[in-house]
C-alpha cells in the first residue's frame, strides 16, 4: 500500500488544527463582542472557560509516543515523520470530540415525551452505566479468588457501588426532571434539536463567493440567528470620517432590519436570510455585495440622495431579499430531524458519541483542577517531560487512585497505538497560560463594569536583568476599592515618556477605555511623579485632561529619612558600619557560626540583616536588630580575636569593628536612629496596609511630623 507523502501528510495536519484553532479564535472574538455576555462569577465557570480555549487553541502536539510499527522499506526519517502524522491526525480527532462536547448547548427545551433530546440524554446515561457492568463482572470474579485480599476487595466493591449509584441518581434526576417538565409544559409540543455544528464559523466575512453550506450547518446557523456584533465603538472609515459623512456601523439598524449581521473580519454589512439561501426562485437579480463581499458604504446605508432609499431599504425591500425570507421561513419551519428519529442507529451513534465526550470533559477537567491548585498554592510544576516525579505527573497519580473514571481513560490510552496522556511539559504551560486568561478575563471583566479607576505603575529589574513594569488598577465593585494586577511587561527605559506610551497602549489592548481614567499614582522618582516630563504630567497631555497625580506616600516618608541621612557624614559613616558588619559575619561560615550560637543562647537575639537601597524598613529591621543583640555581637567579636581557629586578618577586622561600635558616637547613633526608623517604620506599614483610609493616615503623618519635631 503506497502512504501519502510527507507534506501531503503535513498539510492535512496544520489544516485540521489551524480549523480548530481558528473557530475557536472567532468564537472568542465573538463572545466577546456581543452586549449579552455572560458573567463569569464563579470557579466552575473560570474552569469550563479555560476547557473551551484549552481544547480550541492546542496547536502542536508533541507529547504523542508512537508504539506501531512502520514498513520495513521506508528511511527512518520518513516513518519517524509517519508516526508524527498519525499523531496529530489522533490528536486532532481527540480535539474535535471533545470541542463537539463543549459546544453542545447545556439546556435542553423537554417539551414532550417524545423529544429527541430527552431521549438523547436518557440513552447516554444508560450507556454510562452499561459501563459499570464489566467492573461488575471483574469484582464478582475476584470474589471466587483465593489470592485476592479482603480488605482491597471490600473497598473496590465500595468503589464500584458509589459509581453505580451516582450514576443511578444521576438518571433518576434527569428522568424525574423530564416528567416535570414535561407536564408543565404539555401543551407547548415542540421538537428542538440540542445539537450544533460545531465548526461552522457565523462571521460572514469569513465565507467567499458560492460557499454551499451543509444541511447540518444550515440547521445550527438557523438555530442561533444572525450574527449581530454589537460593540462599544465600531471602526471608521477614514475617507468618509474626514469628510463628516456617516463613517461607521451602528447597532440601531438590527432593530430596523432583524437580518441584518455585522463582519468583524471585514467590518461589513451582510444579509442573513441572502446568504444562506441565495439560490431559488426569485433570485434572478442575486448579487454577491450582501452575501460574500459584504457592504461598507456606511454615508450611503440610510439614504443615497434627496428621495432615493438607502441601500438597507433598497435590500431589504427587494424581491430578491424577500425570496430568501421565504427560503428561509420555509426551512426553519419544516419538521426537523426527521431523519435522525427515524435512523436508530445514528442515535445509537450519537448517544455512544457523546459519552465519550463526556468522559473525555471529566478528565479535561481534571487535568485543569489539578494545574490550577499547582498555580494556586504557588508549587512549581517541575515539568520534567522525562521523568514521573515532577508535582503535576504526581498530582494527577494521587487523583487517578481515588477517581475510577480518571484512572480507566489512562489506562485505556495506554492500550491505543498512538498514546496522548496530556501530561508533558507542553500541556503544562498549555494550562497554565489558559488558566491565566480565563483569570485575566475576570479581572478585565470588573474593571469594564467599574465607572472610573486609578492606574498604578512601577518597575523592578528581575534576575534576567529585564526591567519589567507592573500595571496594577484600581476600581470599585459594591462600593468597594479593589486592586488588582493587570499586566507586567519589559521595557527597557525609564524616560517618562515612554512609560506613559507604555501604559495607554496597555489600557485599550486590554479593552479597558481610557475615558474612565480619572487618577493615577506612582513613587516620586522624577521620571514618575515629575511636573514636567515624569509620567503623570504625560499621561494628562496626552488624554488633554487632568488625571490626578497621588504621590506614594509610604515612598515619600522613606525619601524624607534617606535624603536627611545624607545630609550627614555621621549617619553615612554609620550605614556603612552597618553594612560592613553583616558582611564581616555573613561572608565566613566560622564567623557565622559563632554569631549564631550566640544569638541561640540569648532569649532576646536577633540575627544580624542586611540594608536595603530601595526598602527603608529593611533598614530599621538592622538596626532593631543590631541594638537588640549589641551585647552578643561585642562578645562574638571577643572570642574571634581569641580563637585560635581564626586567621589574623579576621581578628584584626574584628577588634577593629568592636572598637567602633562600643564608642559613644556609634551607640548615641544607633538609639537616635532607631527611634526615628521605627516611627517611620510605624507610618510607612500603615500606608501600606490593605485597609486604608484617608482620615487615619492624615492623623498619623500629621502625629508623626509632630512628634518628630
């Protein structure tokens, strides 16, 4: 048997998977747009989210391992590409199944006894439970053997009979829930059909000219209607918004015209009714403009002249548009599924189907669950791909023991030629990046709903030695002040300028409005909080209002120390000393080693710190902790210059820093600062905290400056 070629093979991959990636992307788009989207409030639905994109945007898989075997006349190169093909093709197939799942509607209309669904439904239960029956038989085989032990047997038994009877009550409900609906509603006899066509897109810019829909798509875009995008702000025309002619798209003409769609990928006008039903009677004058190419003639939509129709009127008005109507009426209202009633086996088929795809959401699921309580608890993943012991792998060993359906798809996929466990390190950072999404879009999501925020901004290098900027916003939500983190992005600058580009491009791309900015803070550095070329004076020129400028008063309280204990030799002289004593301990295991037992032995020692340039209560914590362990620190410097096991140079700095510190220079400093540390410390960690008010910390700084007066 000849085998297609490489790049045949290659093409037929990339195409199913960039399908499904694309309608996902459009679906999203989509969602997106529409002025009734769904709120997500709660972590079931953070989870179902990220399980749509998960399986809509995976594009390469690279964790299949090939098991068959290839033809013996074939390079090695050419079967390793082999496998790599079936791979995908597997991996795509898998996909597809399981966005059939996701995208089945998760309501069903029981209007009768008779309706499809219900019977649809009732049949996949009972397929569930069809599965239980070869557990059943394997246990009561168990129960006649010898070597089995009676303890493990009770608790598989156990296993089993929870299995069975969650899936007995599940049937019980659905089936008590059909016969209640079904008399409440029996006089309302209709048939709808759950199902949709899962990867038809309904943006009609996607479509050329004489695409020919299936049945079955035509049924799903019936189903859901015209795609009327509604947006906050359209895009424009440039030609016609220069010339002050109407330059955009505007959502009143749905009301007007119920037909009418709206092309997000060609910001154009279509006909719904047209487009799906061009040919028949009636359609003589068809023309491709409101069905393939699309119309933005926006100054012409509503009138073309003095007494002449726009072209919606002129459209929709005319015998051509009306045919389609008709074609339309006439396939929405003809009995529908006919054939799927009367065709048992494709029941049985579908019913099979979409257990499978339910087994396949709960352990998408799952998976999930378990990369989010890694991200949620901060737990690295250690995704080695070639070892078991990383957290994840283990995760979801521990779940597998205690989740029968779980542990049966595993080891099913164990048994098929081509194996995707979903486990490898790829798949990891897969979850974690649409887990991350679905939390962004709640985040997003809040602020839009918020009439006006704050922006905060500011910068740190990281261990790369990237400067990264944190983006953090501040709103309300029930007349509550919320914070939260929006975006953390490189750039390598610190002009102001460039700061404020940064962080107006960040708002919309996000598609938060910059009209609801009304404040922004930063620290005080000039390029942040300057009059004239610091970021908040930028950011009011560039919007051509004022955005009020709140200097970080916890960094302003640290400035007001650093900058007047630079204005004396003295306490320089003593930071210094500070420093170059942590370093004298820290940089000798020895040396340390004494510091520490003494410290061990005292019940009040602290351990030595460190200074910090940018953190000014690390610098209270040292002197804290100095003055408490003064006595220690004197006897440690003791014992090193009359320790034998110490070299000459460390007893010589050592005798050196002990006459230092018992002067009365020093030990006045260390007291007098502090005090002044520690009351600023008191005011910087109240500044901090999260339940801020204004009126305290007025009180405080105005008790602070008086005290220190």
């Amino acid at each position: 048997m000849h085998s297609k070629s490489p790049s045949t093979k290659r093409h037929h991959n990339n195409k199913a998977g960039n399908d499904i990636l694309q309608y996902f992307k459009r679906t999203k788009a989509n969602e997106k747009t529409t002025t009734t989207v769904s709120a997500l409030t709660s972590q079931d639905n953070l989870i179902s989210n990220a399980q749509m994109n998960m399986l809509g945007t995976v594009e390469n898989v690279e964790e299949s391992t090939a098991v068959g075997e290839v033809a013996d006349n074939r390079s090695s190169s050419e079967a390793n590409e082999h496998i790599h093909s079936n791979e995908s093709e597997k991996e795509n197939h898998m996909i597809s199944a399981s966005i059939s799942h996701t995208q089945s509607t998760t309501s069903t209309t029981l209007n009768c006894p008779c309706d499809n669904s219900c019977l649809h439904q009732i049949g996949v239960k009972l397929r569930i439970m069809e599965t239980l029956l070869h557990p059943c038989q394997h246990l009561m085989k168990l129960s006649t053997s010898i070597d089995i032990c009676p303890e493990v047997f009770v608790e598989e038994t156990k296993i089993f009979v929870d299995k069975l009877l969650e899936a007995g009550n599940d049937l019980k409900m659905l089936c008590t829930d059909i016969i209640t609906e079904t008399e409440m509603k029996r006089n309302k006899i209709t048939i709808m059909d759950s199902k949709e066509d899962e990867l038809i897109n309904r943006d009609p810019g996607y479509y050329d000219a004489g695409h020919k829909f299936t049945e079955k798509q035509l049924r799903y875009l019936v189903s859901v209607g015209p795609l009327q995008v509604k947006l906050e702000e359209y895009p424009k025309n440039r030609e016609l918004y220069t010339a002050g002619k109407t330059c955009k798209f505007a959502s009143k003409w749905y009301d007007e015209y119920p037909y009418l769609e709206y092309s997000i990928k060609r910001d154009a006008a279509f006909c719904f009714t047209c487009r799906l039903f061009p040919d028949g009677p009636g359609s003589e004058k068809y023309t491709d403009a409101w069905t393939s190419n699309g119309v933005a003639t926006w100054n012409k939509m509503k009138s073309q002249g003095i007494k002449k129709k726009g072209k919606l009127e002129q459209h929709f008005s005319s015998a051509t548009h009306k045919s389609s109507v008709d074609r339309y009426l006439n396939f929405k209202n003809k009995k529908l599924h006919v054939d799927l009633m009367l065709d048992s086996n494709r029941m049985k088929e579908d019913q099979e189907q979409e257990m499978i795809l339910q087994l396949n959401k709960q352990v998408i699921v799952t998976l999930l669950d378990s990369a989010r309580y890694l991200a949620r608890q901060g737990l690295a993943f250690q995704r080695n791909p070639e070892s078991e012991g990383c957290n994840f792998v283990q995760l979801v060993y521990l779940q597998r023991r205690n989740n029968q359906v779980f542990n049966d798809w595993f080891f099913k996929t164990k048994l098929e030629k081509y194996q995707n466990s979903y486990l490898s390190h790829q798949s990891q950072d897969k979850y974690v990046q649409l887990l991350g999404e679905a939390v962004e879009s709640l985040v997003i999501e809040e602020i839009i709903k918020s009439p006006f925020i704050s922006i905060m901004a500011d910068s740190t290098p990281d261990t790369s030695h990237r400067e990264m900027y944190s983006i953090v916003i501040r709103f309300t939500k029930n007349y509550q002040v919320e914070e939260r983190l929006l975006s953390v992005q490189e750039l390598p600058s610190k002009v102001g300028e460039e700061i404020c580009l940064l962080l107006l491009k960040t708002l919309p791309r996000k598609g938060i409005s910059t009209e609801k900015l009304v404040a922004q803070c930063y620290d005080n550095a000039p390029n942040m909080g300057g009059s004239y070329k610091g970021v908040q004076a930028c950011v009011t020129n560039h919007l051509n209002r004022e955005i009020l400028h709140i200097p970080c008063s916890a960094h302003n309280s640290n400035l007001a120390v650093e900058y007047a204990c630079h204005c004396s030799v003295e306490y320089i002289n003593l930071f210094m000393l500070l420093q170059e004593l942590y370093n004298y301990f820290t940089l000798s295991i020895k040396r340390y080693h004494v510091l520490r037992e003494a410290l061990d032995k005292s019940p009040y020692g602290l351990n030595i710190k460190s200074l910090s340039d940018t953190r000014w209560t690390a610098n209270y914590e040292s002197i804290h902790a100095i003055i408490e362990s003064y006595d220690e620190i004197i006897y440690c410097f003791q014992l090193i210059e009359e320790g034998e096991q110490f070299d000459k140079e460390s007893k010589l700095q050592g005798k050196n820093l002990r006459n230092k510190f018992i002067s009365y220079e020093i030990i006045v400093l260390l007291k007098f600062m502090e005090n002044i540390t520690r009351t600023t410390n008191s005011l910087t960690s109240h500044l901090q905290s999260k339940h801020l008010d204004i009126l305290s910390s007025m009180e405080l700084i105005a008790n602070t400056l008086k005290t220190k007066m």
